[in-house]
C-alpha cells in the first residue's frame, strides 16, 4: 500500500483520516435488527459490522470504507447520520477486524460480502450504499445488478471507473521521480496487492435505472501540488472519471466539495451528511 506518497490518498485508495471509537456494544433495536457493534457471519467468513440510529418508512444507509481503512474512519459520519436514520457500516475482509480473505478477491467475491450484510442489517428494506473512494468503486459496482436491493447512491470522490487507464495514459514509461512510484504502486494495488488482495479492473459504467444517486467530488486540487510534472492531467483525469459515474442513472447529480481534498466526509462532512440525506428523503418519498 502507498503510504509515502501524499497522492495516494485519491489514486491508491488508502489514506488515514482520524475518527471518533464507535460504541462497542452488541444490542438488538427494539424491531430487532442490529445496534452497536458485532461480529456477522457472511459466506463462511466473520465480518465486523456496526449499526446505529433508528428510523421507520426509510431506507437503511450503507457506509462503505476507502481501501486501507476500516469502519472506524466513518464513525464521525455514521454518527451524524444515524440521529435521522438507521446507518451501518462494516468492515470488508482484510480490513479491520473482518476475517482475512483467505486469498485473492474479485468484485464479486466482495459484492457477495455487502449481500450478506445488507440481507443481516436491512431488515428486507430499501438501501442507500454511501460509499468513499474504493467503497465507491464497489457500490457503483454492485448497484446495477442489485436493483432490487440499491434504491440510492452516494459516491463520495470514488476512484475512478478507469484508474488504471488514467495513470499510465498521463505517466508514461519513460517517466522519472516520483511520477512512476505513484503509478507502480497504485497500480499494483488495483490488481489485488493489498490485504483485501481485491483486484479493481477498469471497466465502463453500468445503468442501475432511475435510482437518485449524488456524486461529490474533491475541489482542492491537491494532486497537482503533490505531483507537480503530472498532478494537473491526473487532476483532470480524476474529474473525468467522476463524470464517468453519472452513466449510473438517470437521476445523477455531480456536486463538487470546495473545500475538501480526497477525504470529503472529514473535511467537510456537512456536504456528505447533505448529499446522504437528500438521496434517503428521495427514497422515503416513494416507501
């Protein structure tokens, strides 16, 4: 994983964010479904999963986590939303404290995984997936073929649907210095070198209908100070991969957070608590 590079944030998909501790505790709410915090078991495998908050007539918020980090990252948001909603996050294997995967993994081996936990803590209900930089990856992934399941998205700075093209379209062989680092080491974690051992291929956008998704992305154009010969046609590339999100649906919307560089919920989490909450009211409108 990249951890040298302050690029890596939004291109290797794994950065730190500091969060508050989520309750440690294993309840059932009072319809019966998960509060706090506990161990499920999906295809074989023990995953870490926290629920909060409670709501009727809307749909269930699933928060789903960059690479290299872990439910505890979203803890901050997962507490702002969960005073209007009921919202879950987990761990994905070989992040956190979920089972290892045991070996390489494929989107479907970790769409599999969301399935079990969405079929554990959404009660049958509606979902809306909120998922940040790899964890938009994977729910604009899954939506498409889990229509009966996604009713909303949110992507907050996904990577791109064609990361691996980006960077070796704007870094070319012949580069030098930190351009070629960057690339090599992204690249080796999009083909499943990192403990979730997921492999990302690029790949075109599919429709999930007419569902309301929002995709918000990064206004600070870090990257380009960070990687000055190539961050301003890695910055564009970026854009254009956000865009490229909007093929989700008919009901797309592109919103871009000002202030914030690739951690958009830490540095301004008004915008992704917003964006979050005005997909949930849309679906609670029809439920």
């Amino acid at each position: 994983m990249i951890r040298n590079v302050r690029a890596a944030g939004a291109l290797a998909l794994c950065c730190a964010a500091a969060a508050v501790a989520l309750a440690g505790c294993d309840e059932a709410s009072g319809d019966g479904l998960l509060t706090g915090t506990a161990k499920i078991q999906v295809d074989g495998k023990s995953v870490n999963v926290s629920c909060s908050g409670a709501s009727e007539h809307r749909p269930t918020i699933i928060l789903l986590h960059g690479g290299g980090d872990g439910l505890d990252k979203l803890a901050g948001l997962q507490g702002r939303l969960a005073e209007k909603d009921r919202v879950c996050s987990y761990d994905r294997l070989g992040a956190g404290a979920s089972d290892q995967p045991g070996g390489p993994q494929t989107m479907e081996d970790t769409g599999k995984i969301l399935t079990g936990v969405i079929d554990q803590v959404a009660g049958g209900g509606p979902v809306v997936l909120a998922g940040h930089s790899l964890g938009g990856l994977i729910a604009g992934r899954y939506a498409p073929a889990h229509q009966d399941k996604v009713e909303g998205l949110v992507l907050m700075d996904a990577t791109s649907p064609s990361q691996g093209a980006d960077l070796t379209d704007v870094i070319p062989p012949s580069a030098t210095g930190m351009g070629p680092q960057l690339r090599d080491q992204t690249l080796a974690v999009l083909s499943g070198q990192s403990p979730e051992q997921l492999a990302m291929p690029d790949g075109m956008v599919a429709s999930a209908g007419d569902i309301p998704v929002e995709v918000i992305t990064h206004g600070k154009q870090y990257l380009a100070a960070a990687v000055p010969e190539y961050g301003p046609a890695l910055e564009q590339k970026w854009a254009d991969g956000q865009r490229k999100w909007l093929a989700l649906s008919s009901d797309s919307k592109l919103t871009t957070a000002a202030n914030s560089e690739h951690y958009i919920y830490v540095d301004e989490p008004d915008v992704a608590v917003r964006a979050i909450q005005r997909v949930a009211d849309q679906i609670a409108e029809n439920m």
